[in-house]
C-alpha cells in the first residue's frame, strides 16, 4: 500500500514536471519571435515622494502578450529569456522603449526626475552593457541622469568585484543605480558601502504586512535608517493601504510605489496620468 502511494505520488510528480517543461519549451519557442512580432509592451507604475505626493518617476514593467498563451507574466518568461541569452536582447528593447518614452514626456514638459528599467543579472554581467545604454541615451536625446536602473542583489553576489566594477562604469555614464527586492538576496552590507547605489528599494513582501506585523515595522524602519545613514534614497514597493503608507513616511522613507497610488499603465494611460498629476 505505502508502495502504490509512492509510485502515485512519484507519478503525479513526474506529470506535473512534465507539464511545466513542456511549458517552459513552449514559452521560450514563442519568446524567441516575441520581438519581431511586436508582441512586447512597456507598462509604467508611478513612484511617488511620500513628503510631497508628487510623481517623481515610473518603473517601465515589461509585458508579453501571445496570440495563444494570453498574457505571460514577467515573473514566468524573465527567467526563461535568461536561461536562453534572449534577455540581452529584449533588455536592450526594452531600454530603448523606454528612454524614448521618458524623452517624448520631456519634450511634454511632463518631467519625470528619472524611468527606472530593470536590468537582469545576466545582462549586468554582460561587458558591452554600459556602450549599450550609453548608446540608447544618445540615439533617444536623454540626459543620462533620467534613467534608473534596478539591480537585484543577485547581480553582485556571484562575482562582487566585477559588479563593483559595472557599477562604478554605469556611475561614470551619469546613470543612477537602485538595488531592487532590497532584503530578500544575499547581498553583503560590506559590499553593499562600496556600491554606487543610489536607492534601495523596500521589497514588497516586508511592506505588505506593516500595518499588523511589528517584526516587519522593525527591518523597515531599519533599512530606512541605514540607507539614511549610507546617503541613499529609499523607495517602498507594493503600497496598497494609508495605513502602510503613513508609516513609511513618519520612518521618513523618500519614496512609495503601488496600487494605492496607481497600478502599472500602458504608455498613454500614464501620459494621461502624468498630465493630471504633474498638472498644466
Ligand atoms: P519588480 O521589479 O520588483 O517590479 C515590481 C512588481 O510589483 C511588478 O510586477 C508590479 O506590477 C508589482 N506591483 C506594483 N505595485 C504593487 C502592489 O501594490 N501590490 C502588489 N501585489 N504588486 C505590486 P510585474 O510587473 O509582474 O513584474 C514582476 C518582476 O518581473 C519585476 O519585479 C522584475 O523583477 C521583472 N521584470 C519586469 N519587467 C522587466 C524587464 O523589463 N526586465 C527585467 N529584467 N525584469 C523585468
Ligand atoms: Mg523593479
Ligand atoms: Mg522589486
Ligand atoms: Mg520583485
């Protein structure tokens, strides 16, 4: 009997592997004509200055939609856009898409300080990055101070030296460096002082439970302080309540991004929405 549940159980296990490689094959087969395709679209989330309420800037947030599979969440395709190399180029799209953006809303007069892209770690590790968005900027006329781009703590872990040294090269270019998911890698808080971070940004999963969890009040509140303490910007990912949003700024962290101020829009949603929030 314990021998036939052990084989069920083997046998379900095996068709749910199966199930989801034949997932992952089907995915990265239809990612790979993703691009000449169109099928790619940038969404922008509003980050908002607690202190003020002002937008300041917008995270670009990557969206795939497939005549077949739907929508395929970043969380699903990134990582099989990494195992396969295709992130390279799909990343440098998604620079330039967005560069182009933050400079059509500056020629607006619709300013935002910067637009934030995520950079996976396989392209941080990749040596032509810095030509790459140097060469984006230039083609799209954007001041290099305009863009972001976020880190995750897996970036640096493998090789910390040569993530120092990416880093101080984008530093150089005038870009702005933040460290996303901030608290939930393995990064080295010696390492993290020599970095040329300017932002940390407060993973989503110690805020969403701020109102009633006193254990994730206390690593906020010190992950404000030290970022205070180093010369860092703070932003808090995934602010859905006032209640959440009160006490990240009575901790004095600069920033907020979240449902409660706007979930991510498509390019002219958020044009719309800047004209109404930038005002004139
Ligand atoms: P991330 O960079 O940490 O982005 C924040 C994620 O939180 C986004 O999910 C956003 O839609 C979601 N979010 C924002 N506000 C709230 C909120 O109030 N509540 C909740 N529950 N969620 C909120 P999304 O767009 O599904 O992206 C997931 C991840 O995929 C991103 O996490 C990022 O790691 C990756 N990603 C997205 N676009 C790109 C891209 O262009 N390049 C790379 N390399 N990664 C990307
Ligand atoms: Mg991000
Ligand atoms: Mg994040
Ligand atoms: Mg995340």
């Amino acid at each position: 009997r314990a021998k036939q549940s052990g084989r069920n159980r083997f046998g379900f296990f095996t068709a749910d592997l199966e199930a989801r490689t034949a997932r992952a094959l089907q995915i990265e087969n239809a990612l790979r004509r993703a691009l000449e395709r169109n099928q790619f679209e940038l969404h922008y989330q509003p980050q908002v200055s607690l202190a003020t309420r002002q937008v300041v800037g917008a995270e670009a947030l990557l969206r795939w939609k497939h005549p077949e599979l739907g929508m395929v969440s970043p969380a699903e395709f990134i990582p099989v856009a990494e195992s396969s190399g295709m992130i390279v180029a799909i990343g440098e799209w998604v620079l330039n898409t967005a560069v182009h953006d933050a400079k059509r809303w500056l020629d607006l007069q619709l300013p935002l300080r910067a637009v934030s892209v995520n950079l996976s770690a396989v392209q941080f590790r990749h040596p032509q990055l810095p030509e790459m968005v140097t060469r984006c900027l230039q083609q799209a006329g954007l001041p290099a101070r305009r863009l972001e781009l976020e880190l995750t703590e897996g970036a640096a872990v493998d090789d910390p030296a040569a993530a120092l040294a990416m880093m101080d090269q984008l530093h150089d270019r005038g870009v702005r460096l933040s460290m996303d998911d901030f608290g939930t890698g393995y990064s080295s808080l010696s390492y993290l002082k020599r970095f040329q971070i300017y932002k940390l940004k407060i993973d989503q999963s110690f805020v969403r439970d701020l109102d009633d969890d006193a254990n994730d009040r206390a690593i906020v509140s010190a992950i404000i302080r030290m970022a205070q303490a180093l010369g860092m910007q703070t932003t808090a990912e995934g602010v859905e309540t006032d209640g959440q949003l009160e006490f990240l700024r009575a901790q004095g962290c600069d920033e907020g991004q979240g449902y409660l101020f706007s979930r991510p829009l498509a390019a002219d949603a958020f044009e719309a929405y800047l004209r109404e929030h930038l005002g004139r």
